[in-house]
C-alpha cells in the first residue's frame, strides 16, 4: 500500500465489507470508481490520502468507523444525520467496579487513586452482596465498607467521590439475592444474572423485567450474561426488557470488561432504539481494569449511542439526582 494511498486503503481494509461495497456503489452511481488505492475518475485519482477525503469524494460527511456495517449509516450520512457518538472525554466515572470486600484484588483506595487518574469525578464501588455474606453479618461488613468509603471520601476533599454500591444477583425466578433493607442502605445498585443461564426466552425476559422492576434497582448489569469463550449470550425478548426499562426511567449497562463486552452489537443497537438510559461499566475487578472504559465506549459507539443517553456523562449532582429519583 503506498503511503499516499493511506485512506482508501485503510477503509479497504478495515471494512466492514458490507460497508466497502456500499461505498463502491455509492461510487459508481456517482461516474467513480473506490478501490483501495483511492476514488477514480477515469485515471484521474480524485482522493486517496485520508479516510474523511474518499467520504468527501463519493458526496459523504466523514462516518466514524464504529458505524461502518451498512446497516443505516450511509443513508444517515446522505440526509447529514449521522448521531454524534458518545466518547470517552465525555464519561465522568465508572458505575460497576469491584473492591477487596467481594472478588477484586485491589483496595478501595486503590480504585480511588485509579479512577482520578482516568480523569473522574466519581466511582461507584459495587462489590458482589453474596460476597460479604460469605464473609460474616452482610449488614456488618457493608456498614465497615462504608465507613471505610466515608474515611476516602474525606481525604479525596471532592476531587472524586466513591458511591457507595452494591452488585445483587437476579435469582432464576427474578428476585435478587439479598435482603430488601440492605438494598435500600447502598446508593447505587446493579443487578444482573450470574447464574441459572440459558433459560427459555420467555423465562429470561420475565426474570430481566421483574428483576428491572424491584424499586432498589437502578441499572441492569452484562444484560445477556455472555462470556467469550466460555458462555453465548442468553436469550431474551430485548424489545421487552428494554422497554420496561425505559418506562421505569432505569438504566441498562453496556459492559466494557474484555470477555464480556456485554450486550453484543446487535442487541446494543436494540438498546438503543429503546431509548432507556445506559450505564457505562468495566466491571473492574483490579485498579489497571478501569481502562477497560475505552472498550464500553466502543461498544456503546457500535450501539449508535450518544452522550445525552449514557447516565455517566452526567457530573454527580445530577446522577445523584437521578439514583434518588429512581427509587421514587
Ligand atoms: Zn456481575
């Protein structure tokens, strides 16, 4: 590929293939000719050098590469409607991370010194509740990781804040996996399934939905529970759950963790269109996987989702607004 041809090929070769062929129709209803060398009238190259020169050659505004599978893009583009997709500058914290007190290995503090080196103003710590319980009195320990979140909260002076959160199981009927008072004391709460997978559809889109319903909830996490190499995604009517969720003014997470990245493009596209609100997490379980944001913001992208619907673009006051008026 000779550098000049850098752009066309680029889209060449980053495809998606769907979206190349498209281009090249795009370019001969226009009298030109796309290849990966460039835009060709005759044997006149007319733009070559950079992706955003071909778009402009073939009559199109430049369109982001997360968008590129020729499944409405390009008539976007055409009208001059593409959506301005959400990105990474834009998120203000993470909303699922997990601390020494469940499964992860680092401190709450070093979460904390984590997330202010990503640039945040906020983190919701949201250790497993079945974690504590097999630690001793669930009660007990989540009032001491309080505590120790209020001690952090003083030393940080604003610079960020650390919610004090809970990650619940969705039992195989719907109802979480923990005591009703103990939801109620967590600012933030994440539920999802981690176990009972493979359901009937029917069965998973009523469990996803009653679960969606229980008024401590605010976000539902890793929606169809699949992990890379190890589980596909369950089935469910996603119109459904993500509707409900939309009615309820609740929130449903795109998951940035690398064998999660939960829910799959399709069904984020679905999300989408829902018009529920989305949670960005990594589902840390380490300091260092907090930079797992920029995946989520990828895939969120993918969604065709923008700021205006991810709840962590917000600053604090107003998702602390929202976690309080969710609940009623
Ligand atoms: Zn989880």
């Amino acid at each position: 590929m000779p550098p000049v041809s850098w752009g066309a090929g680029m889209l060449y070769i980053t495809g998606s293939k769907a979206h190349s062929i498209r281009l090249r129709e795009i370019a001969i209803e226009r009298g030109l000719k796309l290849n990966e060398y460039g835009v060709w009238r005759g044997t006149e190259c007319v733009a070559r050098e950079t992706e955003a020169e071909v778009y402009e050659a073939l009559g199109l505004p430049y369109i982001p590469p997360p968008l590129r599978e020729n499944s409405g893009e390009i008539e976007r583009a055409l009208q001059g409607s593409l959506p301005a997709l959400v990105t990474r500058e834009q998120i203000q914290g993470d909303l699922q991370t997990h601390s020494r007190w469940s499964d992860g290995q680092d401190t709450s503090e070093a979460m904390a010194q984590e997330a202010l080196s990503q640039g945040y103003t906020y983190l919701a710590l949201t250790d497993h509740v079945e974690m504590f319980a097999w630690q001793g009195d669930v009660f007990h320990l989540f009032r001491q990781r309080q505590r120790e979140i209020e001690r952090l909260n003083e030393q940080l002076a604003g610079r960020l804040v650390v919610l004090n959160g809970l990650e619940v199981n969705i039992d195989i009927d719907g109802t979480l996996d923990a005591p009703e008072e103990l939801l109620k004391e967590a600012e933030i709460v994440v539920a999802g399934v981690h176990y009972g997978h493979g359901q009937e559809p029917e069965a998973m889109t009523r469990r996803l939905i009653r679960a969606l319903e229980h008024p401590s909830v605010h976000i539902l996490a890793h929606p169809t529970g699949r992990r890379f190499g190890k589980r596909e995604p369950n089935d469910a009517d996603w119109e459904r759950v993500f509707r409900r969720a939309y009615e309820l003014g609740k929130a449903v997470e795109v998951n940035g963790y690398t064998t999660r990245m939960d829910p799959p493009t399709p069904i984020a596209r679905i999300l989408e269109q829902s018009g529920a609100w989305v949670a960005l997490g990594t589902d840390a379980h380490r300091a260092s996987d907090l930079r797992m944001m920029t995946l989520a913001v990828g895939l969120a992208q993918r969604g065709w989702l923008t700021a205006e619907r991810v709840l962590n673009t917000r600053p604090l006051p107003e998702l602390r607004a929202w976690l309080k008026e969710v609940r009623g």
